[in-house]
C-alpha cells in the first residue's frame, strides 16, 4: 500500500511569510480604490438603504400613532381600531421584508461579485487579497456582522473607525480593519486591471512571472554554425510559391534528356542556392519584377525563423482542413505552459504578413511600435506592420522584413 504525498501549489504574490506582497498586485496593474471614491460608494449604499427604508418607517410610524390614539397604549378593542392597525402593519411588514431582500442581494453581490451597488456604480471591486478572486459569501457576512457590532456598541462611531482605519493601513493600500477581518481589498477597475477579467488578468499575471528575455529557455536555433543536437530545429519543407522560377537546366552530359530535370536525391543538397537570380518561366509575360523580402521571426530569446507562405506556431502543431500541404509546422517551448498545440498561424505572400489566433487557450496579441497590446480575434487574419511584436503563451517574437 503506498500513500502519495500532495503538496498544495503556492499562491503566486505570496511571501514566505505567508503575506500578500503589495508590490506584486502592483506589478500586474491593479490599483488600490482612493478613500474619496470608496466613501461615495458607502453613500451610495447607505442612500439606497435609506430609500428602501422609507415604507418601514413610515409604516412603524403610523402604528404608533394608531395605538397612541386607542387610548395611551391601551390594546385596541373594537373593530375600528382593529381596521385602524391593518394598513401600518403592512406597510410596516412589507417594508421590513424590503429590507430583508436588500440585505441579502447586497452580501451575494457582495460576496460573489466583488460589488455592491454603490461599487458597481463608482468602478469598485473588492477582491481576495491572496488570490484576486471573489471575497467569499461568508466573509462579507462576517465582516457585515463586525460592523454591525460597532454600530451597536459605539452608534455611528464605531462604523466611522471601521471605515477610517483604512487611512493609516501600513501597506498603503486603504485596507481597513473592515477589510482585513474579510481578508479582501477594494480596488479601483476603472483606472486599473478589472480582476474579474479573467482573459485579463491570466495575461497580467503570465506577464509577471515568466522569466526576464535574457534568461528564457533556449529555443531551437536555425544556426548552421553548431552541430545537431536534441535542441536544433530542423524545418519542414517551405513553400517557395512566393517565387516563380523554373528550375536549373542540366547539359546532356548529366544524363538527362534536353531540356528536362532530374530532381536530386533526398538529403542532397540543392543544386542551385536559394539567393541565386531566379529564371523566368518562357511562357511567362514580360513584366518588371517585384524586390524579393525576407521575413524573420526573431524571439526575444534570439532565436530567429525564417517565414514564408504559411507557418504554424505551437507547442505541437499539426495543419488543419483549410491549411496548405507545404505549411511551416515549428514547435516550440514555452516554460509558462501558456502554449496551446497549434495557437497561432503566421502567413506570408504578396498581400502582406498576416498572423491568426488558431482558438488558443490563452490567446495571442499584438503589440504595435508604441506599445499598445491588442488581443487578436480567433480565426480572424490580423496584419502585422513590419517591426510590431506578436506574443503567444509566454513567447513573444518581433517581425523583421530585410529587402533583398
């Protein structure tokens, strides 16, 4: 019989303390909520509460007045009175379940959401500390519970203390004792990462704990300079479609019939370089012929893949239906397991360079020349200006065009 040890993964932006690490919330974007906009947002509730208080009052008030006028408080005893009682009490009934409904949306929301509805008004969200995730229904019931009690203890005081604490909280994030009872923290999703947004977030966070460019796992190189070895990568067949040439002529000397081609055979090297002055086909019409480009896909790591027609991108990728015979196929590491098997597609021909999110997991964006990050629609051909940057899993590679 054996028994297999589990160990729990670590909580990423957890000290060995076991504190969350204000500085690694503020490396992912998010942005603790300033205490004017959470105060409005405590106005708002309170105000909300008023109004949906206002039955009850007003019902409690006229039951009041109604036993006050039977005679001092006396229990009323004719039919008249009786009748008398029947509106306030429902008013008075219906305004305590009011009430009740409010208090209970208000904890889900709260609880399950991040948000109440002065919150969700002013751009807030209260979050777990350690995980960004949802506070936890039950948190916010406890903490709702120690403001009650200050309220009972110390009437409007005991709250203002609650809610003012936040001012000297040493982190400098505004966490209140509030906060720190429910383990939460209220940040600000307008000007700040939204943690709700998971794609977001899951980006942010990949962001931070991938490795410096300088120190990313090795990529297979195209260097023909050093041997083989596990880590070079040996490319599929590429399409030369880009190029229309007809193929180098052998003498009758080679043993070939005039004007024909023998192709050489496999692993041989090719007869004519890849650079040489391509030959135009006879039937082909007179035209003046475009510059011939060169794309390379250079990795952050320096690593560099030449691209042309269509090339797959992934940790594993295989063609699909709607792909050519002669795609690309380059698998590749990526340490942040942020790799889908096939997750991206790079195109090349005479319309431009194109790159196409293949329904990845975590997605693959755009960076342009100023730094602006766009995520790609899946399925949908984006252009990439020469010089933009593409990232895909943990991986990010530059396109670089060299004229010939």
């Amino acid at each position: 019989m054996s028994i297999t040890m589990q160990t729990a993964e670590p909580i990423p932006g957890i000290g060995p303390d076991g504190r969350p690490d204000p500085a690694y919330a503020a490396s992912l974007g998010l942005v603790p909520a300033p205490n004017g906009r959470r105060a409005a947002a405590f106005s708002i509730d309170a105000a909300v509460w008023v109004l949906v208080a206002v039955p009850a009052v007003i019902g409690w008030a006229q039951l009041l007045v109604a036993v006050s006028a039977t005679g001092n408080g006396a229990v009323p005893t004719t039919s008249a009175d009786v009748a008398g009682l029947v509106g306030p009490l429902v008013l008075a009934g219906a305004g305590q379940v009011l009430l009740a409904v409010l208090g209970i949306v208000q904890l889900a929301l709260h609880g399950r959401r991040g948000v109440t509805i002065g919150k969700a008004s002013l751009g807030l969200r209260s979050v777990g500390v350690a995980t960004f995730e949802r506070p936890g229904f039950w948190r916010v019931v406890l903490r709702a519970l120690v403001l009650w009690l200050a309220q009972g203890v110390l009437p409007f005081v005991g709250p203002a203390i609650c809610f003012g604490s936040g001012l000297w909280d040493p982190e400098g994030r505004g966490r209140s004792w509030l906060d720190r009872i429910g383990r939460c923290w209220v940040v600000d999703a307008r000007h700040g990462l939204d943690p709700f947004d998971a794609k977001a977030l899951r980006h942010a966070r990949r962001r931070v704990e991938s490795e410096p460019l300088a120190t990313r796992a090795t990529l297979p190189s195209l260097a023909s300079e050093r041997g083989i070895d596990e880590r070079t990568f040996i490319p599929a067949a590429r399409s030369s479609s880009g190029v229309v040439a007809a193929p180098p002529a052998l003498d009758d000397a080679a043993g070939a019939a005039p004007g024909g081609w023998t192709p050489p055979p496999l692993g041989a090297p090719p007869s004519t370089p890849h650079t040489s002055s391509p030959m135009s086909w006879p039937s082909a019409p007179a035209s003046q012929p475009a510059p011939a480009t060169t794309v390379t896909l250079v990795f952050a790591d320096g690593g560099r893949i030449a691209a042309s027609g269509t090339t797959l991108l992934g940790r594993g990728p295989a063609r699909g239906e709607a792909d050519p015979v002669d795609a690309t196929l380059v698998p590749l590491v990526d340490p942040s397991m942020g790799l889908s098997k096939t997750h991206a597609a790079v195109e090349v021909d005479a319309r431009g360079i194109r790159v196409t999110d293949r329904w990845s997991s975590n997605g693959t964006s755009l960076v342009d020349a100023a730094g602006v990050e766009r995520d790609l629609e899946p399925g949908v051909p984006q252009a990439v200006p020469p010089g933009s940057a593409v990232r895909l899993g943990g991986l990010e590679f530059r396109v670089e065009v060299v004229g010939a």
